[in-house]
C-alpha cells in the first residue's frame, strides 16, 4: 500500500503545478508562499457574492496576496476587517472603513497599507468574527486544509478561539486555483477544517466532518516559537501556563 502524502510532499507538488502550468502570478515563483493565481481576482468575488459575506460585520482576511481583493471588498462593503500582521509579529490590526476614506480603501487592504491605517488592537479588544478567510496551500474537497508551513493561521484561529472571538459556527472559506484541489492531506491536532473553496470556477461547499479547535494547544508550541510571537507570550504569561519545553 501506497503511503498517503506528506504536507510537505503536497506543498512541493502544488507549487510546482502552478509554476509550470503558468497559472502562478506575481510574487513568484509559487515556493514558499500563499500561492496567487490566475483568476485570484474571480474567486475573490465569489466570496464577496456568499450570503455568509453579505451578512458578516466583522471579517477576517490573511494578509497574502490572493486575498487582497476579498480585503477591498470588505471594506468597499463597510465591514470592519481585521487582519493579522505577517508571522503575527505584530498580532492583529483592525481596519474600520468608517475611519478610512473611500480613495484610501484599496491601498489599506495591502499588507503595506494595512499598517498605516489599520490599529494593532489587543485579542480583547476584537469584536467577535462573523466570517472567517485564510489562504492555503492545497485544500480537499473534504474541507482539509494545507497552509505553506508555518502553522500561522492555525494559531490565529486558536488565539481568537481562545478568547470566544470564532466558534465552531464561523464559517471559513479559502480561495484557491483548481489546481490546488487535491484528493488527500492529513490533519494534525491543531488544524481545523474549510467549509467552503471559492475559485475562479466554482464555490463548493465542504461535505466532510468539521473539525474546529477551541484554543491554544500549549504543549505544541516550543518557547522559540513562543519567543517569535509575542501575542502568544503574553497570553501564556497572562494564564500562567507552563510549557513543558
């Protein structure tokens, strides 16, 4: 019997695809990132067009670059968008539109934008989220996901968990290329699960179990990367929880 593929084996196979089938766009080449895509823009405005959008206040988007369209919309839409720094070195902004002029919209939903309008804003202080977005890697049909290595928005999930901010009735939704849909990946303790794949094509809604964590699994995080991600420290320190590293 065939041993299933790693997510490293996935993430390799899925770069690759993109790179060779010239579906990949700027920043390239697809290794190591987020992967954008032909028709990121499309698969955007799938997600703007989801009931689940339309009726969210609050939303919260990756900071990678095929999502900058769903961060325009949200903001074109008047909805607080709240972001997280990249390796969430400087935790979470909060982006409200009331507070940036409409000729300012699109530049504030860039990473670089987001810094100058967007205000760093303790995990507390978040209003709780109506909808969830994050990029990936390759995701199943099954709703499992593979991110490109870092475990970052994993560990978004689980800090805004921890503190009652998503639940396991947010709905989450990635866009990706149909090439980044695969047949399998394995999930680990701290993963959660999609509810729905937006692509240029198609939105398809998830059939597999859902799996949400409902915080922080301490014992997985080593005090490097404890030390790397100050908001984490300082939720440790705020709990006193021993790690065991």
């Amino acid at each position: 019997m065939t041993a299933p593929p790693s997510k490293d084996d996935i993430r390799e196979r899925v770069w690759s695809l993109l790179d060779e089938r010239g579906v990949s766009r700027f920043p390239r080449p697809a290794r190591g990132r987020i992967p954008n895509f032909e028709g990121s823009d499309r698969a955007s405005e799938r997600v703007l067009r989801m009931p689940e959008f339309r009726g969210a206040e609050v939303v919260k988007v990756n900071p990678d670059y095929p999502q900058v369209g769903i961060r325009r919309g949200a903001l074109r839409a008047g909805k607080l968008l709240v972001m997280p720094t990249p390796r969430l070195g400087k935790g979470f902004l909060m982006l409200d539109p009331g507070e940036i002029h409409e000729r300012d919209r699109a530049r504030a939903a860039t990473i670089r934008g987001s810094f100058s309008f967007g205000v760093q804003t303790p995990v507390a202080d978040i209003p709780p989220i109506d909808l969830v977005v994050c990029g990936s890697v390759a995701v199943t049909e099954g709703g499992v996901r593979v991110g490109k290595g870092g475990g970052y928005s994993e560990i978004e999930y689980a800090v805004l968990a921890s503190l009652g901010k998503v639940d396991g009735g947010t709905p989450i939704v990635t866009s990706v290329h149909e090439l980044q849909i695969v047949p399998e990946a394995p999930m680990e303790e701290h993963d959660f699960t999609i509810d729905y794949i937006a692509t240029p094509a198609r939105l398809v809604r998830m059939t597999g179990p859902r799996k949400r964590p409902v915080g922080i699994i301490w014992e997985r995080l080593s005090e490097e990367r404890l030390a790397s991600i100050p908001i984490l420290r300082e939720m440790r320190d705020s709990h006193n929880v021993t790690n065991p590293y």
